[in-house]
C-alpha cells in the first residue's frame, strides 16, 4: 500500500495525528537517508516510506502521511539503513510480558506504537497539596503487589497500585511516588549476543586443557568454568529497578493488566486526584541525553498523564531549566539539591523539594549508637526551607529496609551475584546482638522500639515525612540493601506481614495523623527559634536538664523540643504547645519541663516504650517540672 505524504510539522517531536494525517517527526540531518517503516500488525506487511531530503529544517526531519489508521500499524525509523526505535514514541511494542526472552530472538524486533484515542480526564486537574500537609510513600509498582496485596493476575500493575488507594489514604497518604514507571529494558543480557557462544568456546577450550593437564591444574581450571558460568548468570539478571536509560515517552507494558497500558496509568492518575492525593514518578537521565529531550519529557507527562510532580535522578540535568520552565511551574520537583538563587526567589507555589539522604544517617546513627550527634539530629528535625521544601526518611528502596536498619549489621547481598560487593557499606544498622530474625523476646521488642522511635522521628521533624512501601508492616529484604536484581519474594512487598504488624501500622496512621492535626509540627516555613507571633514562648525551644537550657556536648543523647504555634485559622482550636522528649540513652533520663502558666498543664499522648504508644486519653502529668523518660524512647506531651 502507498500512502501520500506532505512535509510535517516540526513544532512537536515524535507523531501527532491530525485531520490530515499523521506527522512523524524526529531526528535525522538533511544528509541522512530518513525513512518510516510501517508494520502492518495483522500480516507484517512492510510499508516503507521515504522522507524527502528537503523536509528538514535544522537536524529534525518531518513528514504527513495522510489517511493512515494507526490502529492497524506498529513503527520504526530507518536512518542511514539503520532500523531505529523513536525515542519520542508513546507506546513501546514488544515488550509486553516481563523478562520475555522471546525477544531477544534474531527475529523478533521493538516497535513505536500510537498512543490512540483521546482520554476522557472527565474535568481532572492535579490536587497540588500544600508542601506542609504531604506525606510520601514510595513504591515500585510491580513489586508492591507481587506478594500479596492484589488480586490474581493484577498483581504488579498499574491497575494492582489503584485498588490499594484506599489503603494508602487511610495511612494518610497524600503523595505515592512512584520508581521508574516508564518502558525500559528490564533484561540484562548483553546487547552482543555473541556473549554466550564466547562463554561456550571457553568452557570447551578449558575442557581440553583439562585433559591435557595434571590434576592441581584441572581444579583451577574448573573454577574458571565456574566464573565464566556466573558471567553468564549475571548476564541474564533482571533490571528490576529500572534506573537505564529507557523510552521516556512509554509507560511500562508490563506493568499494565490491560492491554492498554496508557488508559490504565491514566486510570491511576485520575483515581488518586479523585482521592485528593498526588502522583510523583521517578525519572532517571542518563548524563549522555539531550537536555532538550529531557524537559520535553517532563512536560509530556505533566500534559498528557496529569503528573503532579517528578523525582529526578542523573547527573548533568538541566534543573535550572526544568525549574523556571513554565509548564512546569506548577509541578513537584524534587531532586538532591539546589543553587541558591533558585530557592532564595519567593514563589507563589513552591514547587522545589530537596531529596536526598541527608537526614537518614543522623537518625540512624542516634538510634544505633554510632557516633550519634544530636546537635545535628536536632537541625535536621527542624530543617525547612523559605523556597523549597525537604524530603525526609529512615530507609528508602536503595539500602536496608526498615525493618533491616535494627535486624542486620552488614549487608547481605550475594543473591545480586557480585560477591557482596555492590551495595553501601556504611548502613549505620544494628542487628542488637544476633543478626537477621531472631526468636529472643528481648531482641525483638527492642527492635520494634528502634522502629517505633525512628517513624516518629521523620514524622515529627519539619520536613515531608516519606514513607518506603512495606514498611509500614515490618517489610525485611533479609539484609539485602540493594534489591536491583531481585524480582522475587526478596524484592518484593509481603503483604503477608501485614496482619501481623497491624498494631505497627495503626501506630503510624495515628503519628501520620497527629501530624497533620498540629500544624506547628510541620510549618512551611524555618522556625524563628523566637517569639516572633506573641503566643509567650518561641516557636521551637530545647530543654535539657534546666529548662530553656540544652547542652549538645558528645555525651549528652536526650532533649526535649517544645514547639508552641498559632493552629490552623480556620479549624477553631486553641493554640498548640507541644513538647517531644527524646531519649537515645540505653537507661532513663530526666528532662525539665517549662512552666507554661497557671491554667495550663502539660498532658502525655505518646510514648514509643510502649507496644502501643498512644494513649488512648490524655494523661496529667503527676510532675509538671520534671519529665521522666524510659531508655531508647520518645515521649510527646501537650500543653492544655
């Protein structure tokens, strides 16, 4: 079949179907031999169709083909004979089912497909809720359902992640980022395919020498064999992460349950706003991309998937562009850090979030008593920005699990087949005498304590709270802390820790919740350390032995934060004096309490010594200058 062509329109990359057709347009010099190839989907039918010379203008070549039904074909570039996926395209053909090997058959090939029909957003528009009331939580959509926690066929796809909304809301949450979500390829195999006939010629080669050889040198031969074996292993292993390069335009065919992997990410997105929460997606770049592309990107899926917001990973990326671009303005950036100059610059809707693993180790190495500092734990519970905001969390998925951070002192990772040599070193983790599970009463309590203290550290410190999938219920990786490779009951979420952590996971709704019924615990804003709104007291003071006295000398592991603050204006409640304790000796510590007036008293809400921390009504303290506080453990009380 022969279509007729026009030139096309260069303002848009990738294809764009009009009334008059359809326009491809990509990269290609007015040299290049360009062509489109269509492949007719019924009958691999193969339509060629040259792209004139002179529809170039700069490096772009672009052309109409007019009256052609994308639903009947699959596309390719062919640039110089060279047969090329378009970077642009906005459905990746061939990679449908997971870790399919079929494809990388001599025959088999990846296609661009059409995105299709337009999709009824039925009025959505992004919730954009304020930088003070979110609450994150990470997850990686096929391994958040494989274990569990969906139904059949479901699980480990976009459709799996919206049935668990629901779920997410009553843990309130209020932002679900999620890894990379877009096509990549997620089968390691070399793209040299003549990896494996080498690896065969070797093992013959070395079956000779053996035969040749005497016995001592007969073993060490074998144990090339077996190097050369686990060459091939690590070759096939699952990119399960999805941080490569990928095919930035796509979302992830196999992480659909329907065929149409476009609506039903669209269905997730809609589904979550229609909830009041957001969508964050994980973007990694690859230092070597066009920057251009990389801004075209963000904008695609803010315009056609409704994205409220993206965490960008890679070097070299264009973050003061992506920052002041105008489509993005309004949308979530979070990134490992910022010029000065663009968070100094107030803005209406501050849209820059810092992202990083600055405040993971203080707390870390607090609870696990290695060389904890609490000065800078302090700092960083009252860190916040006038024009960004700050991400803050005890475990992320690049490292050890929750769980993990008090089960294991070293990371376990030989299943990831690199001799236990991938992955950080330096946890600050604490197995609390045996390493991994353990049947000693003592050792768990104390661990779920640990637990208990460090979710109420990130969710009583100034910054967004986030919150690592699985987490919530005890979730362990056994001691893997870099989970890349493993598509499999190590990597993925096990939801059948859920009932019984269930008291874990009602602890962290209530902390999530108390949270967000204090607005002093999460100002926008940097506290002043003064009383700068006349309530009588600072907005954020520290207390130690002496009130309004606190040492932070190397020995000293216990303080209390009191926070007072003018509650929310319109909820009608007084206002709010609060006052944390924390104590990360290993015994009891006494803590001072300040007067806070003849008509009011200082009440306990919370302790995490308990397997319950919060009370289930207000308790008067006997003392009202002196708070005693239990080893290992975080108090909060309110002013009344």
């Amino acid at each position: 079949m022969k279509y007729a062509i026009k030139e096309g329109n260069y303002a848009k990359m990738g294809t764009m179907i009009t009334a008059a057709g359809t326009v491809f347009t990509f990269e290609g010099e007015k040299e290049a031999d360009c062509a489109i190839l269509l492949y007719r989907i019924r009958t691999g039918e193969i339509v060629r169709i040259e792209v004139p010379r002179e529809y170039c203008v700069g490096a772009l070549r672009s052309v109409l083909v007019e009256k052609l039904d994308i639903r009947l074909y699959q596309y390719n570039y062919e640039i110089n004979g060279k047969e090329l996926v378009d970077p642009y395209a906005a459905r990746i053909e061939g990679r449908k089912n997971w870790f399919d090997t079929e494809r990388f058959k001599a025959a088999y090939q990846i296609r661009g497909g059409f995105a299709g029909a337009e999709y009824d957003w039925e009025g959505d528009h992004t919730p954009e809720i304020p930088q003070e009331d979110m609450v994150m939580y990470k997850l990686h959509v096929r391994g958040f359902s494989m274990d569990g926690g969906a139904r059949g066929r479901v699980r480990g796809t976009f459709a799996a992640v919206k049935e668990k909304i629901p779920y997410l809301k009553s843990l309130g949450i209020t932002t679900v980022e999620l890894m990379p979500a877009y096509e990549f390829e997620e089968m390691m195999f070399p793209s040299d395919t003549k990896l494996s006939d080498y690896a065969t010629w070797k093992r013959m080669e070395e079956k000779k020498a053996r035969e040749e050889k005497p016995e001592d040198v007969q073993e060490d031969k074998t144990a090339e064999a077996v190097t050369v074996e686990k060459a091939c292993v690590k070759a096939e292993k699952v990119n399960f992460w999805g941080y490569v390069p990928g095919n930035y335009f796509a979302p992830k065919a196999s992480y659909a349950f329907s065929k149409d992997e476009v609506t039903e990410l669209r269905d997730l997105v809609k589904a979550l706003h229609r909830s009041s929460m957001e969508c964050v997606m994980e973007m990694y770049f690859d230092e070597k991309m066009n920057q251009n592309m990389m801004l075209d990107v963000l904008r695609f899926w803010v315009m056609q998937y409704h994205i409220d917001g993206f965490h960008l990973i890679g070097n070299a990326l264009p973050i003061r562009a992506m920052s002041q671009d105008l489509v993005l303005r309004r949308t979530k950036l979070f990134y490992t850090g910022y010029e000065q100059e663009l968070i100094e610059k107030p803005e209406k809707y501050p849209h820059l979030y810092v992202y990083n693993d600055d405040y993971i180790y203080p707390l870390r190495r607090l609870l696990n008593h290695i060389d904890g500092n609490l000065f800078e734990f302090v700092n960083q519970q009252r860190k916040q920005g006038r024009g960004c905001g700050y991400v803050n969390y005890a475990a992320i998925n690049n490292g050890f699990t929750l769980a993990d951070v008090f089960m294991y002192s070293e990371k376990h990772n030989l299943d990831n087949g690199e001799n236990n040599m991938d992955g950080a070193d330096w946890n600050f983790s604490s197995n609390y005498g045996v390493e991994g599970p353990t049947r000693r009463k003592y050792i768990q309590h104390l661990r779920r304590r640990q637990m208990r203290n460090a979710v109420a550290m990130v969710a009583l410190a100034q910054g967004i709270p986030l919150l690592a999938s699985g987490d919530e219920f005890c979730n362990s990786q056994d001691g893997n802390n870099n989970a890349y490779c493993q598509d499999n009951k190590t990597g993925w979420v096990n939801w059948k820790n859920a009932a019984k952590n269930a008291v874990f996971t009602e602890y962290i709704k209530k902390l999530f919740a108390f949270r967000r019924e204090h607005r002093v615990l999460r100002m926008p804003q940097p506290m002043h350390m003064k009383d700068y709104c006349g309530m009588g007291y600072p907005d954020l003071s520290y207390h130690g032995d002496s009130a309004w006295v606190a040492g932070f000398e190397p020995s000293r592991q216990a303080v209390g934060m009191m926070y007072c603050g003018k509650d929310d204006k319109n909820s009608g409640k007084c206002d709010d004096l609060i006052y944390v304790a924390y104590n990360f000796h290993n015994g009891k510590k006494f803590l001072a309490l300040p007067r806070i007036g003849k008509r009011k008293k200082w009440y306990l809400v919370m302790d995490t010594a308990q397997e319950e921390p919060f009370l289930e009504s207000e308790k008067l303290l006997e003392k009202q200058d002196l708070l005693e506080i239990g080893g290992l453990s975080i108090r909060i009380l309110i002013g009344k």
